[in-house]
C-alpha cells in the first residue's frame, strides 16, 4: 500500500512539473513570435525603407532586444530548469506551487518590458517596475533550486562531490543571468530618473548584451552540450579540463569588453569559443550513433553548423572596434550570435527534448523541423551577409535582402512555433500508443 502511495506521488509530481515547463514554453514562444520576432521583423523594414541605422528609436530596438533574450531564451532557459533540475532532486509541492509563482512574476515583468518599450506607457515607474518583476521571478527560481543535487540510492550515504562540467557550466551561466538582472534593474533605475524615453543608456545597454548573450546564453548553451551531445550526436564525452578553461576564457573576455578593451574582448571570446568546440568534440567523427528517434536525421548537422555561427560572431566582434563605423559589422556579429548560435541551437535541442519534457510527446512533424532550421539559416545568411554592405557601403542591393531575410526568418519562427504547438495538443505517446493497441484489438476481435 504504501509503494502503491508512493507512485502515485511520484506520477502527480511529474504532471505538476510537466504542466509547469509546459507553461514557461507556451510563453516563451509568444514571446518569440509576437514582441521577438515580429517586431524585429517591423524594425528591419522600416530601418530599410530608410536606409539608415539610425532611423528607428532606441526604446523599439531594446524591446525586442530584450524579449529575444528574457522573453523567449530566458522563459526557457528557466522552464527546462525547473524540470530538469528537480529531476535530479527532489522537489516538494510546495517548489511546484513556487515555480507557478516564478514564472507569474517573470511573464509579467517581461510583457511589461515589451509593453513599456514601445508605447512608452507611464514608462518612468513601468520600467524599473518590469526589470525588477523580472529579478523577482529569476530570485524565486534561483531560491527554489539552488540546494538541488543529484538523487541518492535509498540507504546510501551522502557523499560530498564536485559538481560534473556541465553544471558548472549552467551555475556559471546562472550567475551571469543574475548579473544580467541586477544590471538591468540599475540601469531602468538610471533610465527612469535621468533619460528622456524609455531607453537605456548605451553603455549599459551594450554590457547588457555582452553579459546577457556570451556570459549567460553560450555558456549556459555549452553546459546544456556537455550533458546531452554525447547521448544525441553519439560524440566522446567532453574534455572537462577543456571546458573549464574556454568558460574562464570567455568570462575574462566579457570583462575585458565590458571595461572597453574591445578588441581583446573579441579576441579571447574566439579562443573561448575554438577551445570550447574542441572541448565539446563537435567537429569529430561520432563514437556512438545519433539518437534520432522522432527528429529529422539533418538534426546533427544543424548542431554542427551553428558552432559556425558562433566563431563567425566571435571573428566579426574583433572587427568591430577595428572596422565599423555605422553598426553593420557589430549587427551581423549579434546576429550571427542570436539567430545563427542561440536560436539554430533551441530549434535544433528544442524540438529533440521539449515534447518529452512537456508531457511525454512525439514531435508532430519531422519535416516541418527541417523546414524551420533550413529557413532559420537561409535568412541568417541573407542577413549577416547584406548587413555589413548595407550599413557600411549603403549597398542598394544589400539594403534590399534586409527585409527579405527578415520575412524568412519570420517564416522559420512561425514553423517552429507551429511544430511545438501542435505537439503540444497531441495525446502523449502513451496514450496514443495504448489508443491503437485499443483499435487493432477491437479489429481482431471483429474478425
């Protein structure tokens, strides 16, 4: 009676903690398709139509600037934290219940940042009112997970260990999240007693992505790699000491960009990321077949490819202090960097692990995660290669591909979106499965 009790608890905690992943995702990709991408798309053709980098406000920029990173990569980013890291402990119904709260605390403070950003809305109170609704929701996931560690037998001791590589890699990226936060927060303080709109001053506003983008988002990205590439490429295990090495790197390039030492920034964020891709064994030959199961077979190439991405961003970052003068080198550098790395990545990772996550799903259509990662990439290119000639040299013909990167970037997010959505509202496999096991014995019966 008493085992019977117990896993009963154990199926109630695990549907509590897949309708709650369920929610951060479902949020995150509204924040993807509506403040995300859509707007970036609205700013793209209008700074086309005007030829000028400068023609749009800097409010409307950093909004969607900042539901790209905290709205939609950040809300997963928190979400997959939750379930993955109570899967390694135990989280009591009560973390549960707080995680509703992390993530009611979160929503709000991003939909308000988006909101505030562009309608400019009572903008002196909204936007550090959004920035610390925003560290609230982080502080109560961070409160709520930081004493977690890995499950031990029954009977068994305690025994004190060193965390593995890879989350030291996320405690890493965690903690740059935090900062990330706190900067935010100070810098909307700033803004709402001394700007005149509600923007960000640039300087805090370009720390704000050096720390949001490499110390928090690639980093968290390599850790998130360690653990699983080995199992969904088949790859060695990671090089530990390597891995150590190109985060204490990378962290040494981000100080050095953020006290404005610029070139060597871009210098030891390449080291890091050559040392880390090395470490990672991402160019190597599999020692084990990809797990492929339920995902389109081009699903190793696109990993593959968007560490390309992330060198091609880390080589245009020396650049920019060396070369730009209009902000074309340094925007196909970001680009590179968020759509190319971060977001190839989550569409490729993503649809492996989120249906699973979210309720023991089979991902609905394989060839409609092809198309996305195809057309991700497509638009990238079109972008970061017309970007530089447009912004620097006032190339009619670059100018023109602008937007039409844009509306095929459009087209990958709202096949992504599709592909998760409908996963989503499948039955889980299980029940699918016992459903025709159910149709074929009635058939059999029949006859």
């Amino acid at each position: 009676m008493h085992a019977e009790t117990a896993a009963q608890a154990a199926i109630s905690r695990e549907k509590a903690l897949q309708r709650l992943v369920t929610a951060f995702i479902s949020a995150g990709l509204v924040f993807l398709l509506l403040p995300g991408t859509f707007l970036g798309v609205w700013n793209l053709i209008a700074i086309s139509a005007s030829r000028s980098a400068h023609s749009l406000s800097s409010p409307w920029i950093q909004a969607h600037g900042q539901a790209q990173i905290f709205g939609w990569i950040g809300t997963f980013v928190i979400g997959i934290g939750f379930y993955s890291l109570s899967k390694m402990g135990r989280l009591t119904p009560f973390a549960v219940q707080r995680g509703w709260q992390s993530w009611a605390l979160w929503v709000c403070g991003v939909g308000l940042r988006w909101v505030t950003g562009v309608y400019g809305w009572h903008w002196r109170v909204m936007l550090p009112l959004s920035a610390g609704l925003q560290l609230a929701g982080f502080l109560l996931f961070f409160w709520t997970v930081r004493k977690h560690k890995p499950s031990q037998p029954a009977g068994v001791a305690p025994q004190p260990r060193s965390p593995e590589v890879w989350m030291r890699l996320v405690i890493a990226s965690t903690f740059a999240f935090l900062i990330a936060l706190l900067l935010n927060l100070a810098a909307a303080l700033c803004a709402s007693f001394v700007a005149s709109s509600p923007a960000l001053p640039p300087a805090a506003d370009r720390h704000l992505l050096l720390i949001s983008a490499w110390a928090f988002l690639v980093v968290s990205v390599w850790g998130f790699n360690a653990r699983w590439l080995p199992v969904f490429l088949g790859l060695r295990q990671p090089h530990a000491r390597g891995l150590l090495i190109a985060l204490t790197t990378l962290i040494a390039g981000v100080i050095a960009g953020v006290a404005g030492a610029l070139v060597l920034s871009g210098v030891l964020l390449l080291a890091a990321c050559l040392v880390a891709i090395r470490s990672l064994h991402i160019f190597e030959r599999s020692v084990q077949p990809p797990k492929l199961n339920g995902i389109h077979p081009s699903f190793p190439y696109f990993v593959r490819g968007a560490y390309v991405w992330l060198v091609i961003a880390a080589a245009l970052s020396i650049c920019v202090p060396l070369f730009d003068r209009n902000g074309g080198i340094g925007g196909a550098s970001r680009h590179a960097l968020t759509v190319g790395f971060l977001a190839t990545m989550v569409f490729a990772i993503g649809q492996r692990v989120l249906p699973a996550f979210c309720g023991m799903h089979v991902l609905f259509s394989k060839k409609l995660m092809f198309a996305a990662l195809s057309l991700l990439n497509i638009g990238c290119l079109l972008r970061v290669a017309s970007e530089i000639p447009a912004y620097e040299r006032n190339l009619a013909l670059a100018w023109s591909i602008l937007p039409v990167s844009a509306v095929i970037e459009l087209t990958a997010v709202a096949l992504f979106a599709t592909n998760l959505i409908v996963t989503f509202l499948r039955p889980p496999a299980h029940l699918s499965a016992a459903s025709n096991l159910r149709v074929v014995s009635t058939i059999a019966s029949a006859k």
